[in-house]
C-alpha cells in the first residue's frame, strides 16, 4: 500500500519531469526554428550569388560578342586590303613604296567601354550555358 507522503513525492517527481519536457519540447521548437531561418539565410545568399554570377556571365557574354565581332572586322578588311594591292600592283608598272597600317579608330580604349552594351550572340550564350550545366 503507498502512503500519501509517498504518493505526494511521486506526482511532485512527476510534475518536475513534465515541466522538464516542456522545457525540453520548448528548446527543441527554438532550435527548429532557428534552423529554419539558417535555411532560409543560406538560400537567400546562394541566390545573391547566383544572380551576381549570371551577371559577369552576362557581361562577359557581351565582351565576348563585342571581341568577336572586332575579330571578324579584322579579319575581313586585312583580305579585302590583300585584293586591292593585288589589283593596284597589277595595273601600276611602278613599285609602290610600303605604308605603314593606320590605326583603327574602332580599337581604341574607348571602344571597349562598348563592351557591356554590346548585343550577346545566342550562340555563345547557349555554349556558356551548356559549359556551366555540365559542371
């Protein structure tokens, strides 16, 4: 048979491990949600990320397509200079002293602040894209 003085220690023990729960359930509910808002922290700043890298994605992009294009000028007006001397040297019976190239205007320092604004060539966006998506 259990003593009431017995019986009053075991229901005090009882609401001190109650108590010790809910003060346990308490801090386990904090934690989550504390991790919760880590989540969330690390999700934002990946984005943040993300968006900055799609941004020097995107401007390199342009350098790219601006680069290209200079290539190709290049590369056209050096062939079409070729023909025309080709031509010249034909019709001249006398030899035609050498000349040094005049510099581009277009190839200046100032001409690469063009860069950012110059329109991307779908082509190299979609091999950038493939590049990044395999690694």
């Amino acid at each position: 048979m259990i003593l009431p003085e017995e019986l009053q220690q075991l229901q005090e023990e009882r609401s001190r491990i109650e108590d010790d729960m809910s003060v346990l359930k308490e801090q386990q509910r904090k934690l989550e949600e504390k991790a919760k808002d880590l989540e969330i922290r690390i999700m934002e700043e990946l984005k943040c990320r993300n968006a900055e890298t799609r941004n020097a994605i995107s401007h390199l992009e342009s350098t790219i397509g601006f680069l290209e294009r200079k290539l190709e000028q290049i590369t056209q007006k050096p062939a079409q200079d070729e023909k025309r001397e080709e031509t010249a040297s034909e019709k001249c019976s006398s030899e035609v002293p050498s000349v040094a190239p005049e510099v581009n205007p277009e190839l200046t320092e100032g001409s690469l602040q063009e860069y950012a604004a110059a329109p991307v060539s779908p082509t190299i966006s979609q091999r950038l894209l493939k590049k990044l998506t395999r690694n």
